[in-house]
C-alpha cells in the first residue's frame, strides 16, 4: 500500500465535494457509492490484504474504522448537495468532514509507521 498517495487521494475529497456543492465539480457523485469504504484504494486494501496482514494491529483498526466514517461523512455532503441544501452541505463539509477527513489522515500516518 502506497501510503501517501491514500493521503493525497483523501485530501483532494475536499475539492471534489465542494465541486458538488458549488456546482462546480466536473464529476457526477452518488452519495450511496461515496458512503462505501471499499471502493478507493485504500479501502480495497483495508478489506483485502491490509486485514490479513496487519488485522490485528491497534493501528489498522483505527485507519479501517476513521476510514469507514470519512467516506460516510463525505457521502453526507454529497447527499445533502444533490438535494439543494448548498448551506446544509458546506457546514458539514467544514466540520464533521474536516474532523473525519484529519483523523483518517492522522490514522493512515500511524498505520504507515506500524506497516511491516
């Protein structure tokens, strides 16, 4: 696993998602997929090989389990942009998602250190 492009992938959600709100974005996002943790990279990895390598580790459970909440706050903003509520979507975006979006950075981090 490429730890700083998982990263760099889920710092530039911030971007994406205020596309969606400003009506800017270049991409169609469907909440439902955006809520899924085993869609990007990092979650293929979280389901697949990083749980038979490193399963057991404290590390790894708190990047799979701040992960799981990064993707479901971010699929929150682009539920409530896709239904109009622009003010609705920026406050979460600038705060449950900002909070989600640092702890899983924070998780990714440590798990890197903890990787074999």
């Amino acid at each position: 696993m490429n730890f700083e492009e998982a990263i760099s992938a889920h710092q530039k959600w911030k971007t994406r998602l205020r596309g969606q709100i400003d009506g800017t974005g270049k991409e169609t996002l469907d909440p439902r997929m955006v809520s899924k943790d085993d869609q990007c990279d990092l979650g293929k990895w979280i389901h697949g090989e990083g749980q038979t390598q490193m399963g057991a580790k404290p590390e790894f459970q708190e990047v799979k389990a701040t992960h799981a909440h990064f993707h479901r706050t971010a699929g929150e903003v682009v539920a409530k942009a896709k239904a109009g509520d622009k003010a609705g979507a920026s406050a979460s975006l600038d705060g449950p998602f900002f909070e989600a979006s640092s702890k899983c950075v924070q998780a990714i981090m440590k798990c890197k250190k903890a990787c074999p």
